[in-house]
C-alpha cells in the first residue's frame, strides 16, 4: 500500500531528529534544512544515508547537493549561481521553491532552498506514494 | 575527508575521533581506546603524523577566559578535493574542530597542561552562516563559560573578515589515560609534552596586529 505525505512526513521528521539534534517542533515543512535546521555538508551525508534505509530507495550523488554544479561556468559565475544554472537546479530538484533564491543566487544560499517539505516530496517521488 | 555514501556516518565520524563528535551525538565522552601503545599511536600522539590540525596561529589570550586562534585555509587540505569538486570551502565539521581545538588550548594554558586528551562532549546550537575558501583566514574566538578541573564550557564565534562563520556553544571533557589504565602514564605525558612543545610554537608567533573578533554572543540552543 504506498505510503501517504503524513506517513513520508513523519518519518523524514524522525531522520531529521535523530541526524541534527533538533526538536520535534522544529521539524516543521518549510523548515529549510539549512538556514533553520542548521544543518551542514556532513549532515546532508547522513540525512541521505538515513533516508535511503528508512524508505529503501537509493538518492544518487548530487540529487541532495548540486556540488558538480558549483564547478561549471555555465551554471555558477563569481560566486553565483548563472540563469541557466538556476534552469538546471529546478530541473535536477523540481520539489524546492527557488523564489527567494533567484533574487540573490548567491552559491553559499543554494542548500537554503532544500526544505523538510523538499525531502517529502521528492521520497514521495521515489517510493511512487 | 573522502566519505563514502555508502558507509554509515558514525564510521566516518569515527575517523575523527577524538577530534569532533557530530553535533548529534550527546553526552558521553567519546575516548580513543585504541591501541595507544603502538608505534603508529605514539607518533600520532607526538604530533609528527596527526593532519588535522585545525589551529595555525595566536592571536590574543586572556588567561582562563578568551582565546582567540586563526585557521589559514590552504588549497593543500586534502578534505577539499570532494568538499566541493571545483568549489572548494572548509566543511563545517572542520570549523566545528578548529572551535573545538582553540578552546581546548585555553584549557590546557588554564590547567597547565594537566590532561592529555581534551574533547568534545557536546556541541550545542551550531550555526553555520558563511563559507570559507582557501586563501582565507578563520578567526576563532572562544569564550569560558566554565572550566573545572574535568569539564568546560565555552561560547564559540568563528569569523571571515567581517561575516560570521560559524556560532556555537562546547563542552568539553579533560581526561588522562591513566584514568583507565595506570600503565598509559607515559603515553599522557608523551602526549602533553607534544603539546607543551605545539604552545611554545604558538606564542612564540603570537600576531597583535590582527584584529580579535568581538566576543562571541550566545548561540541559540
């Protein structure tokens, strides 16, 4: 039976608990993992290991951190992220909202974007719920 | 630092110790049992092969309450070949290590060196606002909150310039080997000795003319 957001919900939240020390209450949908969560380039590390076992799914390298974008001039410019960069994020994470981010594409704002909703759906996406 | 996705984080996290626990792991002072009396663990503990060494220069010390220490980022740090490929910045975990380690030197000037293992015990309210790149410097301040005679406590603050790095609040446990085995003796005064030695390095370069950052503000947590 495939699983309902709540249920993909609450069990993100648990991964999320348990990988950065935060409190129940926190662990809101539009939390961003970043800005709010605090959580670092380690923790998106372990955020994925923990949520390729809760849900059985495999996350390939760069679906979570765009980290091989940062090197191409096409997608990033003086510490930014290009037009065409951004084209490409939502392609690559159709699940984040970019609205604020395409204001200022500042690279160390880029993992801003990734949100507790973000994860959900893109589970959601990955076990066919 | 080449993590393997594949591997469970607290393996990697083992690595570090016991330089830097995860932000997630609370409580209980995580020791390096391993074999200390090794050849390999004694070079280790002189210094001459340990890497992460995340502290290269004094600033400014107030004996028992503030230290303030400077981390030069260099493109040779091997952890910045996959963090990120072309983008390469201090991981936050090197930043939290670089916290870990100034409050440490304020602890051992303050115990004179009574301990030869000072770690972290837990990190509280970690914020990370601003990358660090190579050719940059990282200007750690910690601030005492408390330091006993086996623990302590600090408000840390690390700044690039005029932006915050990174926020935090430590604490730290101060232990001997000899607490579980009498016989490490030599090994704790190997390893404090080493220290003694790494100290004198840094006063002996102790730069005034940078500027301290201002005293790190309580971090939310």
């Amino acid at each position: 039976m495939p699983m309902t957001k709540d249920e993909v919900f609450t069990k993100v939240k648990e991964v999320l608990i348990s990988t950065l020390a935060v409190d129940d209450n926190e662990v809101t949908p539009e939390a961003s993992l970043k800005r709010d969560l605090n959580a670092e380039s380690i923790d998106f590390l372990d955020i994925t290991f923990q949520l390729e076992k809760a849900f059985g799914i495999k996350i390939p390298k760069g679906d979570l951190v765009p980290e091989s974008m940062f090197a191409d001039p096409e997608f990033t410019q003086n510490g930014k992220m290009t037009p065409k960069g951004v084209a490409e994020l939502k392609t690559r994470m159709p699940y984040a909202d970019y609205t604020d981010f395409e204001k200022d594409p500042d690279l160390q704002k880029v993992l801003d974007v990734i949100t507790v909703d973000t994860l959900v759906r893109y589970v959601m996406a990955k076990v066919g719920a | 630092m080449r993590p393997r996705s594949a591997a469970p984080l607290r393996n990697i996290r083992r690595a570090f110790t016991p330089i830097c626990l995860s932000k997630s792991s609370a409580a209980g002072t995580n020791i390096p049992l391993w074999p200390v009396r090794s050849r390999l663990a004694q070079r280790a503990l002189k210094g001459r092969i340990v890497k992460f060494i995340l502290v290269d220069q004094l600033i400014s010390h107030e004996p028992g309450k503030r230290l303030v220490m400077a981390k030069n980022v260099t493109m040779a740090e091997e952890y910045l070949a996959d963090h990120f490929p072309g983008f390469p910045v201090l991981p936050g975990v090197m930043m939290l290590e670089a916290a870990v380690q100034t409050a440490a030197w304020l602890v051992r000037q303050h115990s004179n060196f009574a301990h030869s293992l000072i770690v972290l015990k837990e990190a509280r309210g970690v914020k990370y606002s601003s990358f660090v790149a190579p050719g940059q410097t990282l200007l750690m301040a910690a601030d005492a909150i408390e330091i006993t005679q086996t623990h302590s406590s600090f408000k840390i603050k690390g700044t690039v310039g005029t932006a915050t790095a990174i926020q935090a609040r430590l604490e730290l446990a101060h232990v001997n080997l000899t607490q579980t085995d009498p016989a490490l003796a030599p090994i704790d005064q190997l390893s404090i000795n080493a220290q003694r030695e790494r100290w004198q390095i840094f006063t002996q370069r102790q730069t005034p003319a940078l500027a301290a950052p201002a005293p790190a503000q309580a971090a939310a947590g």
